[in-house]
C-alpha cells in the first residue's frame, strides 16, 4: 500500500511539473517527459496489473492536458511497458546506466509510435515534419533528467526501503 501511495504522489507531482512549470520555463523539444521517465521506471521495476491500470491512466492523463487525440499516449505508454517487464523479466534493472538507456529508447519508440498511430488515424498532412525533429533532443533531454533523478538514492523515492 504504502508502495501505491509513493507511485501516487510521484505521478501526481510529475504531471503538475510537466503541465504547469515546465511550459513556463522550457521550449518543446528540450521540456522534459517526466511522465515517460515515471513510465519506463515502472516497466522495469514493476511488474502487476494494477500497474497497468496506472500507466493508461498517466496516458490519459497526458492526453487531457496536451489537447492531442485522447489515448494516444496511453496506447503508447501501455505498449512501452508491456515491451519493458517483458525485457525487464531478462534483465538485472537495478544499474543506473540501463535505466538511462531504456528512458532515451522509450523516448525514441513511444514518439515513433505516436507518429505511425498518427500516420494511420489522422487526416493531418505534415505530421512527420513535427515530430521527427524533436525525436532526438526530446530522447537526450529525458535520458539527462533520468540521470540526475536517478543518480541520487534520495531522489529515488520509488526504491523500497528494505
């Protein structure tokens, strides 16, 4: 329980950084997705359903706030952490650099997904024009922030105690 209530208050301070403070402060593509960090945190580190319900909810979450089609990022965050506690299942996750590695590459893949998603459902023209340039600097920028997070064990407040 206790474990629940640290996800919680994680995801619920993520999302108020990533809609209100960060926007402020930051341009597009070098603004952070701590929601995208949370996420590929929980697909390597947690591996039940209840997580599952709390990645679709983050996805939702995110769609409401960003005005873009409503599932999209959830679609793409649930695919992105079924991928990691499949692979996570194969791994030892508990090294820092890994989790660096999975954010940049859960960055580079959940973006590439939107954009297929996109490419099929949408009747925008020019999408790819958007996205594309901002796969890698959005990619450099959640795996720096991932680094700083995760190389202090304060600031990893998810770890258990144990």
């Amino acid at each position: 329980m206790i474990a629940f209530v640290r996800y919680a208050l994680v995801i619920a301070m993520c999302l108020t950084l990533q809609v209100t403070l960060l926007p402020f402060f930051l341009d597009d593509p070098y603004r952070p997705n701590l929601l995208l960090i949370v996420v590929s945190y929980m697909g390597l580190r947690s591996r039940s359903l209840l997580a599952g319900g709390a990645i679709v909810l983050i996805g939702i979450a995110q769609d409401c706030f960003s005005g873009i089609y409503l599932g999209l990022h959830s679609f793409t965050y649930l695919c992105l952490y079924i991928l990691l506690s499949h692979i996570a299942s194969q791994l030892y996750t508990d090294r820092r650099l890994l989790m660096i590695l999975v954010v940049f590459c859960g960055t580079i893949a959940s973006g590439i997904m939107s954009l297929v998603l996109l490419l099929i459902f949408s009747t925008a023209t020019g999408i790819y024009a958007s996205l594309l340039p901002a796969l890698i600097p959005q990619g450099l920028v959640n795996a720096l922030v991932a680094s700083v997070v995760f190389s202090f064990p304060a600031l990893s407040v998810l770890e258990d105690p144990a």
